[in-house]
C-alpha cells in the first residue's frame, strides 16, 4: 500500500501554538547580500535571495548540528554523508541512539551555545508538545506536501513515515503471527521496545499496536499498557534500548519498532524477520522541525531544502521509509520507482492517531506507564 493509499482517512493535522520569537544575531554574518533577513528569521529561502544565496550563507557558518539519527535509521548515515559532501558542510551528529524528548531537553540545556542542535526528528507526541521550540520555514517543495503532513507555516513538516512492527530472530523464538505470541514461554526475557513510551515516538506507537491488537483503540491506549504489564508479568520484558548493535549481537532477540528499521537488520542478519500483526497497523510519519534558536541558522534551513529534495526523499526510501513526498515524485517520475514498488504491503486498515488522541495517549501513559512496568 502507498503513502497515499494508506493514509486517505487522516484527519488533517492542525497546529495551534504560538511561535517564539527568534533572538536577533549579534552581527551581521547571517545577512545575505540579496534578500537582507538573518538566516534565523527566513521562513523560506527567498528570504535570502534565493538557493544559492542560502548555500553560500550556510557554507558561511560551515557546520550543522543534528541529533538522535542513528546512522541506520531510515538511512540516516548515508543522508549525513550526502549532505556534508554536496555543501561541503561538517555535520555534528550528537547521541545517534537519543529518543525524541533527548532532542528538546538537549536544546534546553545547551541553548545560546554552538553546541545546541540546529534541528530536530521528532515522534508526533514530543513534537507537538514543544511547536514553541521551532522556527516556521517553508522549503522549495513545501506545496508539494499534502496538508494533512505539515504545519501551514512549516513550523513542522513531516518527513518519513512507516508501520509498527515486530522483528525476530527466527533462530531463536518461533514465528511470530500476533502480539500475544509474545506472552509464550519460549519469548521469556526476549522481548524489547524501542525506547520509553513517555519520551520516544516509536515506543508510542509500539504501546498503541499493542492496544489495538487487544481492542482498544487510538482513543484508549489503555489495554496496550495492560499488554506490556503482562508481558513483564510473564518475564518476557527486557528492558534494554535496542540497537543494530543488539540485535545482531543477539542481546534483544525481539523488537518492536517501525517496519522500516527492523527490516533493515534482515541484511545483516538472514535469520531476522519482520512481521505487522494483521489487525494492528499502526502508521505514523516523524516529525521535522528547526530549532529556533538554532546556532547555525543557514545550514539548518539549507538541511530542510535537502531533506525534502527529490534526493534526499529518495535517501529516505532506500532506507525502507515512505517519503512524504512520495505520491508527487511519482506522479512527476522522480522517485526510485524499483525501490517504491518494493515497499511491503500491509493488511487491514491503518491506525493513524490525530494530533487530539495524541496528547490524550501522551497523558495517559505519562500517569501510568512507570506504574504499570517500574
């Protein structure tokens, strides 16, 4: 099923916060000869005169911090690469394994310093609770983006989506066909999930496939805690983060985790298998956003026009994520039409939560995640 395809019964995505106002530079580095903004202040690169105005900008500043992209995460180390080799621009890439809330306090702690992150990937729950924290920019193909999957300012934008899945190692536990399978004896201590529900997006969603695979539903995400509590009740929780570095060494045998990310381990390890409960397709798309008080402003906004270019969708969709883009590429026969073609298909109707039941799950398991799994 294609990004379209599945996706026809979102509601439309709405954004309702107010935008913090951004601290003007110190000098007038930022400056661009043609437009006459500071890079911190474009929401556009016209702005700034234009493509080449803002690359030469950002090739000015030189550097670009970003944070929590593990280098196999939807391709993530070959995006860096191709970045930093097109502008000729150094890219910090801070605590790869970070889940999403580690973004925002990370911007907390180091703001006013170089060493803050100039932009985020966030899960749609920690995202929509800090659009305070992000500046509006619109990229050169921000009209080819449907409405439903951005901020009409561009104060964020999503950018790569997928579905919850499980991956196993089939050497090591039997095949996996639903969630409950996950509560047999042979799964005892085996059982991970990427990262906790109250602070990373695919934990969320991890809890929330749970829920649906045991009647509840994006408005009750309550039987999903209920689902992991008894898992752990069973001794099949291991409550380790899993990484390519564990599942290959062994260390976490089964992972909850989006589709694309788990499929990609099945490179490296044959024995590895991905599997989406039928009955509890949960999708989702990541958040982008820039920081606001980003501390290399240009090269943000010039990741932001990469990121959403027909190169960088299609980096993206080698990694086995669906590109926002993806419907306008094809329709314009710019996308890597093998590579599309080859993305699984899921049964069922997909579960896609609104930024409403969103906030409401977020608070529901900030209340009673810890006391459900300690």
């Amino acid at each position: 099923m294609k990004v379209r395809s599945w996706l026809v019964t979102v509601v439309a995505l709405s954004a309702t916060t107010a935008l913090a106002a951004c601290a003007p530079p110190d000098d007038d580095d930022d400056k661009d000869s043609g437009g006459g903004k500071d890079a911190s202040s474009a929401t556009s690169a016209e702005d700034l005169g234009g493509m080449d105005a803002l690359v030469k900008a950002a090739q000015k500043e030189g550097k670009l911090n970003v944070i929590a992209l593990p280098p196999d995460w939807a391709n993530y180390g070959a995006i860096i690469d191709a970045f930093s080799e097109k502008y000729d621009i150094e890219v910090q890439s801070d605590q790869p394994d970070a889940a999403s809330q580690d973004e925002i306090n990370a911007a907390d702690q180091l703001k006013g310093t170089d060493r803050a992150p100039d932009v985020f990937d966030l899960g749609q729950s920690v995202a929509l609770a800090n659009t305070d924290k992000f500046a509006p920019y619109k990229v050169a193909t921000f009209d080819e983006i449907p409405d439903e999957f951005k901020d009409a300012d561009g104060t964020w934008v999503n950018d790569y989506g997928g579905f919850m899945s499980i991956g196993y190692d089939s050497n090591v536990v039997p095949d996996v066909t639903t969630m409950d399978d996950l509560l047999g004896p042979d799964f005892k201590g085996k059982v991970a999930l990427n990262g906790d529900p109250t602070a990373a997006g695919a934990a969320f969603s991890g809890v929330l496939m749970a829920s649906v695979a045991n009647g509840g539903s994006a408005d009750d995400i309550a039987p999903g805690v209920d689902f992991f509590k008894r898992v752990k009740e069973a001794g099949n929780f291991l409550p380790i983060d899993p990484t390519a570095a564990t599942i290959e060494s062994g260390q976490t045998p089964v992972v909850i985790d989006w589709d694309y990310l788990n499929a990609a381990e099945t490179a490296k390890l044959p024995t590895w298998k991905v599997v989406v409960p039928e009955g509890a397709a949960i999708a989702g798309y990541y958040f982008q956003a820039i920081n606001a008080d980003a501390p290399h402003p240009a090269a943000a906004r010039l990741w932001q026009e990469f990121l959403y270019s027909d190169e960088g969708q299609n980096l993206w969709l080698a990694g086995g994520a669906r590109p926002v883009r993806a419907d306008a590429m094809a329709e314009a026969g710019t996308i890597d039409q093998e590579k599309y073609d080859a993305l699984p298909a899921v049964e069922g109707d997909p579960v896609i939560p609104t930024n409403e039941q969103t906030e409401a799950m977020a608070a529901y398991l900030a209340e009673n995640w810890a006391k459900a799994i300690g």
